[in-house]
C-alpha cells in the first residue's frame, strides 16, 4: 500500500494512461491488421511517442517509493543509533550508581571496624579511659563492639582491682614498718648499754 497521497494520485494517473495507451495500442494493431501488415507508417504514427507519458509516470512514482524507503530507512537507522546511546547511557549511569551504592555499603561496613580497630589500639596502648563504642547492630559488627567494650571494662576492673590491692599492700607495709620501729626503739630501751 503506498502512503503518500500524490504518489497515490499519479498511481491513478498512471493507470489512465496506460488505459488510453492500450486503448491506442489496439486501435493500431486493428489498423495494422486490416491492412494485412501493409499500412504500417499509419500504425506507427498512431502509436509514436504515446508511450512517453506513462513511461515518465511510472519513474516518476518509481523515484519517488526508492526516496521514501532511504528516508524510512535513515529514520530507521537514526532511531537505532539513538537506541545504543540510550543503553550506553543507561549502563554508564547503572554502572555509577552500583559504584555508589557499593561505596557507601562498604563504608557501613568497614567504618565501626575502623572504629573497633582505633578503641582496641587505644586499649593497647594503655587508654582505658575512652568512651565505650556505641553498639548499633546485632550483627557480626556489633559483637565485635560489644566485646571491645567488655574488654575495656574487664581492663579497667583488674587495674582498679590491682591498685586497690598494692594500696592495701603498702598500707599493711607501713604498719609493719611502724611495728619495726616501735619494736627496735623497745628493744634498745631495754637492751643493756
């Protein structure tokens, strides 16, 4: 089916045309015939050039369908090249946002390590008097921090534990020192001279 109108209107042109061509082509070949072959010049002069006209009908509409298919076809190839720009595009912006998105989980993830890392290097180092990590998850994350923090706090007891006990321990030394004294004073009273 052709789409255009005016390629359509010369169809129906055309169509005409070769209607009366033919229409001339038999009267010829009756003239042709009744002059048992003879009368030829005749024919031919019924007959010359008539074919012209339809003949530049049928390029014409030819020209005119082989223009509107490379059109069609450069719309076709236009909207394939935009097609791959667009699944270009779409897989460099799909690419950027998973690189994103796996920035920023992997920073969930690896910052309270991070943080966990930083209060267990401070605990070795003999801090104990930093804050306790906040615990936000339930997950392997914040086991790990709840035992740092527990850590922490054990630390923290067995020193105050251990100075609790040298304190006690140099309290009961004093008194053994006073005792030695008061004994060693006792006993050069009433040691002979």
């Amino acid at each position: 089916a052709v789409g255009n109108a005016q390629t359509r209107a010369m169809l129906a042109e055309f169509e005409d045309a070769h209607q009366q061509l033919d229409a001339k082509y038999q009267a010829g070949l009756d003239v042709f015939r009744s002059s048992k072959g003879e009368d030829f010049a005749k024919v031919d002069l019924m007959v010359k050039g008539q074919d012209r006209p339809p003949t530049d009908l049928i390029d014409t509409i030819v020209s005119d369908l082989q223009s509107a298919y490379a059109a069609k076809q450069a719309r076709l190839a236009a909207a394939a090249v935009t097609g791959r720009r667009t699944t270009v595009v779409a897989l460099l912006l799909t690419s950027v946002l998973a690189l994103i998105a796996s920035m920023v989980l992997s920073r969930k993830i690896t910052s309270p390590i991070h943080v966990a890392l930083r209060r267990a290097e401070e605990i070795a180092e003999g801090n104990l008097t930093g804050d306790e990590m906040a615990v936000t998850s339930r997950d392997d994350l914040g086991e790990r921090a709840l035992a740092v923090n527990k850590m922490s706090k054990s630390l923290k007891r067995m020193i105050l534990s251990s100075q609790d006990r040298t304190a006690e321990g140099a309290g009961v030394s004093e008194e053994w020192d006073a005792d030695s004294v008061n004994m060693t004073a006792k006993s050069e009273k009433f040691a002979p001279q």
